[in-house]
C-alpha cells in the first residue's frame, strides 16, 4: 500500500542488489523469479553466480524499470537471498573446518516448510551434499521408531530385520544408535548405514575401528563449527548438520535505490 500510495506509476529507475557481509551468494535466480513475477517488463541482470564467495560493496544484480515494481517485489527477494545465501555460507564454514579428510557435510530434513527444495540447493552451493529429502529416499530407523518397537519385545536385530524385508527394493537401510554395543548390534544384523547420535569422538573412532568397510558411517548430533574437525578426522563417512539449515545466519544483503537513474514517463 505504500508504494502504490506513494510512487508514481510512470516513475522508472535502477536498483542495485547490494552485500553488506563476506559469504557465499545463493538464490540470484530466485530473486530474478520474484522480480519477473511482480512485472514481466523489469530487467534484471545477475552478476554474481551462485556459490561465489562475495564481500561488502559487492553487487549481486541490479533491476531496472518501473520503480514501483522493484519496491514491490524488493521484500520477498532480498529474503530469498539472505536466508540461502546465509546457508550456503555456513555449510561453506562446516567444509572449510574439514579441508583435507575424506569425508562429507550433509543437511538433514529440518528445514523450513515449503522450501525444503531450496535450502537443499543452498547447502550444495555452500560446498555441502545433500540428505534425504523426504521419507520415501531411504529408510532411517530412529529412536522413536526404536522404542516403539522395542515396546512391542522386538530387539534390535528384529527391528533391523523388519526394515530391510518391508524396505521398496533398492532402498539402503539406516538405524540411529546411541551406544558402541548398538552400533556393534546393528552391523551384526546387516544394517546398511549405522548413525552414530551425539557420541564423543573417542567413541566414534573405536566403532570405526571395529566396523571399518562394512558398513557406512555417520555422524549427527551436537555438530558444531568447534568440533567438526575432530568429528571428521575419527574416519566416519557422513557429518549430517541440521543446523546448516534450521538454524543458519541470513547474510546480510540489501536493495538500493539508484536515484539519479530516475525518469518519470
């Protein structure tokens, strides 16, 4: 309502879509997308591509048109491009802190509804793999599953069991542990995939030692910027963040109005 109670409707201009803090640009053609949407007639060119490492004073893109339409669509994308561009950033910090070892960063399942599809995409830009991306990608058995079964006196091996014989064919199966005898108890029944929730590396190293190529490995829970390094260096094969996603810092982006580009039609 303000812009249309304000700005002239034949008011045209540029604007430019401004960094103001170093990170990793995620979003531009969403941002584009948002722009187009609002008016088909708007310009809007990107400088700088996804995953690129940016600072302060860097331009992003500018839009050029009807300055009403800019202001209108200005909200929605510049939130596009802060809150991907602030994942993409951290997941570029996480991979930093374990150049060198082989190991991979991945997001999980705790984003924010409806745009699961691109915080997923942002976390690929930050240099990080993705997850699953919803339940029919593989079969995850966590504790609540566990002790809902547990419940009705199946062990650890039945449950296990039960999941690769009901699993569609292809689908790996992974179970969430909490102990080292766990995770011994899950590679021994044939599980594809053991994941080692919030243990100390010291336990995560022991398991690797025991269970080395058998099975594949990750690791989740309580992974933060401080520990990753030593996480990644026990020889697991997976460090899954939720906090890549759920809980990431938007960079700090703006739109600016280029004033002396101003013409009133």
């Amino acid at each position: 309502m303000t812009t249309e109670a304000l700005i002239p409707t034949g008011l045209q201009g540029k604007a430019s879509i401004l960094v103001k803090a170093k990170g990793i640009v995620a979003g531009g053609e969403v941002a584009k997308g948002v722009f187009l949407k609002v008016d088909p007639s708007l310009k809007v060119e990107i400088f700088i591509i996804d995953g690129t490492m940016v600072k302060p004073g860097d331009i992003i893109a500018t839009i050029t048109g009807a300055v009403a339409s800019i202001l209108k669509g200005e909200r929605v994308a510049v939130n596009f491009l802060q809150r991907l561009s602030g994942i993409a950033s951290q997941t570029a910090q996480y991979v930093a802190e374990i150049q060198g070892v082989k190991v991979n960063i991945t997001d999980t399942r705790k984003t924010t509804p409806g745009l699961r599809l691109l915080e997923k995409y942002a976390v690929r830009m930050g240099g990080g793999q993705n997850h699953r991306f919803h339940l029919g990608d593989s079969i995850l058995v966590k504790d609540n599953h566990l002790a809902a079964m547990r419940a009705l006196g199946m062990s650890l091996k039945d449950i296990i069991a039960k999941s690769k014989q009901n699993a569609p064919h292809g689908l790996k199966v992974e179970v969430e542990v909490n102990t080292i005898q766990e995770a011994l108890d899950a590679v021994e029944a044939g599980v594809d995939i053991i994941m080692l929730d919030n243990m100390s590396p010291d336990e995560m190293r022991y398991i690797v030692g025991l269970v080395s190529g058998r099975v594949k490995i990750e690791a989740s829970g309580g992974i933060t910027l401080a520990n990753v390094r030593a996480v990644a260096e026990t020889g697991i094969n997976l460090i899954s963040v939720g906090a890549l996603t759920h809980s990431s810092k938007a960079l700090d982006i703006s739109l600016e109005l280029e004033p002396q580009m101003f013409k009133l039609l």
